[in-house]
C-alpha cells in the first residue's frame, strides 16, 4: 500500500537534463503548468554543476527528470548513479525518460535506485502520474526496490482516483463501499456530512460520491460547500456525483454537479460512470484511417497533447525544429565524412528523439535507420537514410506551412 497521493506539484523544485532542447522546451511548459520552480540541463556535465556548483550554496531539487540516453549514450544512467551516491539527494525522484528501452533496463535501474521508468515522447499527464506516484510511495516507504513505468500507472489507474463516500442509507453505503472496492477504487465512507467535509479538506480525493435520501433537506448547500472548499484550498476540481432517488434533482447537474446516478442503480452503470470520469480524456485528435499519410508527416494530435493543448506553443517549438535540422543534418554528414560513427550514431539518436517529440513520426523513423547505419558501420546504408532524412525533412517542412493553424 502507498500513502496518499498529491494532487499538485505546485512549488517543487525540478531538474530537466536532456540534450534535445525540444523535449526540454516541452519539460518546462509542464513543469510551468504544474507550478513547478524549474532549472535545465542539455548534459551531464551541466547537470552535476548545478547540483555541486563550487563555491556556492548547493541547490535542492525535488525531482529530476533524465534523458537515459543523454549524449546518445547511457549517461543518464551515469548521472543517475552520480545523484543517488550522493547523500545529500537521497530524497530526490528520479525519472528516466527512454527513447530506446531493452531488456534489462529495469533490473540496474532498479539498483541505482531509480523512481521511474518512461518512454518518450511523453505526455503531461503519465509524466505527473509517475512523479506523484513516487513521492507517494517515497512518502511511505512503500516503493523500496519498485521502478513506476506505463504498465505499473495503468494497473493502478483506479488507486489515484481516491473516491469520498457519503450515502445517508446504511445498506447503500455498505453496497456502494463493496462495489468500489471490489473494483480496485480507494474508498473512504463518511458517516456525517461534516466528516464528509472535513476529509475532503485533506486534499485526498478526487472524487466525491453524494447520495442524498428522500427526507434530506437538499443537497445544494453541501455542493456549495465542496465547491468553496476547492476555490479556497486552491484544489483542481473535484469530480462531483450525485446519487438520488429524486429524478428532479438531475437539474442540479447544472449548478456543481457533474452527473447525477438514478438509484437504485445496478452496480455495473455506478462503475461506468465512475470510470468514465476518471480515466483519461480521450484524444480528440484521433487519427482517421484515411488521414495516415498525413500523420505519419506530422502527428498533431499526439504533438499537441504534449504541448499541453497548446498550439501556438507548438507552432513554436516546430519552427524552431526547421530551424535548426539543418545544421542537426550537416553536423551528421561532417562525423559520416570524419567517418566518426560514435558521433554519427549519437545525432542520429539525438535528432530521432526531437523529431518524435514534435511529432514528426517519418522523420523519426528515417533517423533511427540512419542510427542503425551508423552502429554497423555500413556506408552505402548511411547515404541511403541521410537522403530519406532530407527528403522526409522537405515533406514535413510543406506540410507545416501549408498547414492551416488557425483552422485546427
């Protein structure tokens, strides 16, 4: 079992070491969006100068979020290692973004002593999940030996979703605890209304389940009450559900209430409601079958996901990536010519990894051909995937400019 698990990361003081400076542009919206106090790093050499500056008052960072492959190679690993031998940030999370995982990967993490464990690209909320959940298990010293990755966030989806129950009749309270339970939800049932208030005062839950019964007065003032709570404590809003017998009261859905439950209702709609609110919001932007060509260009949907729904940040951080692929190009074709493929292999990785970030899925797929060319030395390979690079670039480049924006 893990403690409680925050709602915000408002004022947490967060390390980015990445050498792709897209996934760093993008790291630091979520860390802004999070309330985040955020610093940066493009290696690791830059990463240990602020964490050990000589001469100065040492910074404290709550979290790190390290690129694995940081220079094309394991130095995140390295970095990692470093933090976790230093006694003075033992209580730092660290996160490993990969853009490549292998077999095995877990197990040594799992020695450094690392947190988390995810892919990139990744999005704003698995990320905040993962971190979360570290600082939760950390908390209560229930993750000891334990890596959060994708499959453990999604197994445990309904645990961050603590849900508040306050149901006047007795035998309906014992049911909707033992549905939700049985379920995998965490429950917490409050006999009182002023309990029910008091412990969603905490800041726990992210759910509140209200049932009200014939003889109660109304639930508008206990709605009102919640609602204010939030506002006050500075709480994201809470998912409000409403459990009645009285099918008028479905006009309060207007007024704080995000949908109201008909009871008796079978246990199957009361779980379908509930996980309707709490799993993630599907992507509108899903591609259609037909749109395939296009996204395998630029897969906006994804792209914009991770730029926090935001598209003028997008549109930013995708011109600054035409921007500078040229020269990411030229730098290839200089190591190719010095016949340095260490170098070669490692800006391949770099520029599969910005590519990805901004959803440029072709392009991506083009230079982790020419990685592939680069680790087994094979020339005429290498000249083949530079120009699929250039030619995937010229596409993704007309696509973007043709693009309308503001229609999106």
């Amino acid at each position: 079992m893990m403690g409680p698990i925050p709602r915000t990361l408002k004022g947490k003081k967060l390390l980015i070491v990445d050498d792709d400076a897209a996934s760093r542009m993008i790291m630091r919206e979520f860390a802004k969006s999070w309330g985040c106090v955020c610093d940066e790093a493009a290696n690791i050499h830059r990463a240990m100068e602020k964490l050990e500056p000589a001469g100065q008052a040492r910074q404290v960072f709550d979290i790190a979020l390290i690129h694995m492959q940081l220079g094309g190679g394991a130095q995140g690993e390295v970095l990692a290692t470093r933090i976790r031998n230093n006694a003075c940030y033992s209580a730092m999370i660290l996160i490993l973004l990969y853009s490549t995982g292998e077999r095995g990967d877990i197990e040594r993490l799992k020695s450094i002593g690392v947190e988390g464990y995810l892919p990139k690209p990744v999005d704003a909320d698995l990320l905040f999940d993962c971190i979360t959940t570290a600082m939760a298990l950390k908390e209560d010293k229930a993750g000891s030996g334990l890596i959060i990755t994708r499959h453990f966030l999604k197994e445990n989806r309904k645990q961050r979703h603590p849900v508040l129950v306050f149901e006047p009749g007795s035998v309906s309270k014992k049911i909707v605890r033992n549905v939700l339970t049985q379920a995998g939800y965490a429950v917490e049932v409050a006999e009182t209304k002023k309990e029910m208030l008091d412990d969603f005062e905490t800041g726990r839950f992210t759910m509140v389940l209200l049932g009200t019964s014939p003889d109660d007065p109304g639930p508008d003032e206990i709605i009102s009450r919640i609602r204010l709570i939030e506002k006050t404590k500075g709480f994201e809003k809470t998912t409000l559900l409403l459990m009645t017998q009285c099918p008028d009261d479905k006009n309060t859905a207007a007024d704080g209430v995000d949908e109201v439950i008909v009871k008796p209702s079978p246990a199957s709609q009361l779980l379908a409601v509930i996980e309707k609110w709490t799993r993630h919001k599907p992507n509108p932007f899903a591609v259609k079958e037909r749109d395939a060509d296009k996204t395998r260009i630029f897969n906006y949907g994804p792209a914009l996901e991770r730029a926090m729904e935001d598209k003028e940040f997008l549109f930013m951080v995708v011109n600054e990536f035409i921007k500078t692929l040229p020269e990411k190009i030229s730098a290839i074709e200089k190591n190719f010519k010095d016949q340095d493929m260490t170098g070669l292999t490692q800006k391949a990785h770099s520029l599969r990894g910005s590519a990805s970030t901004i959803g440029a899925d072709a392009i991506s797929a083009a230079a982790l051909e020419l990685e592939k060319a680069g680790d087994t030395g094979d020339m005429n390979a290498f000249l083949k995937k530079i120009q699929q690079v250039k030619d995937e670039f010229q596409k993704f480049t007309t696509h973007i400019n043709t693009m309308d924006w503001s229609g999106l």
